[in-house]
C-alpha cells in the first residue's frame, strides 16, 4: 500500500492512465477487428480502407506509449500483405 504522498499520488495517476490507455487499447483493437472482417468477407475495397483508417489509430498507439512500434510494424506488414493478396 502506498505510504508517502508522492506513491499515492504516483497510484492515483496509474489508476487514470491506466484507463486512459484501456480505452486507446480497445480502440485500436476495434479498428484491427475491422480490417480482419474486411479481409474474411473479401471485399478488397473496404478491406483497403479499414486499412487506411486503422494505420494513423496504431500509429498514435505507438506516441501514446500504448504499443511498442516493433508490435506495430508488425501488424502493419501482415495486414497490409493479407489485403494486398486480396486484389490479386
């Protein structure tokens, strides 16, 4: 437990990012989720533009420390090489 006022206010501040960076975590995990039906239903035009919009979303998780940008490049390059085999 928290003894000295700099660890509780060091615990209240863990509390706020932590939901902070819950609700980034899911929002980019919705916008993923969008690009894999995408691809799934086969549409390549909407599965370039899930795409699209999910990139600058990974990106921000990567400035806002949610995602390390190894993890994101990653994602990127799957993803991207699945909806590129799509128009193929």
């Amino acid at each position: 437990m928290a003894n000295t006022p700099q660890s509780k206010k060091r615990a209240r501040q863990n509390e706020r990012r932590n939901d902070i960076n819950k609700a980034r975590r899911s929002r980019i995990r919705t916008f993923l989720r969008k690009v894999e039906e995408a691809i799934a239903s086969g549409d390549a035009g909407v599965a370039k533009a899930a795409l699209e919009a999910a990139q600058p979303e990974l990106a921000r998780g990567i400035t806002k420390g949610v995602l390390h940008k190894n993890t994101v490049a990653r994602k990127m390059s799957r993803l991207s090489s699945r909806v590129k085999a799509l128009s193929n």
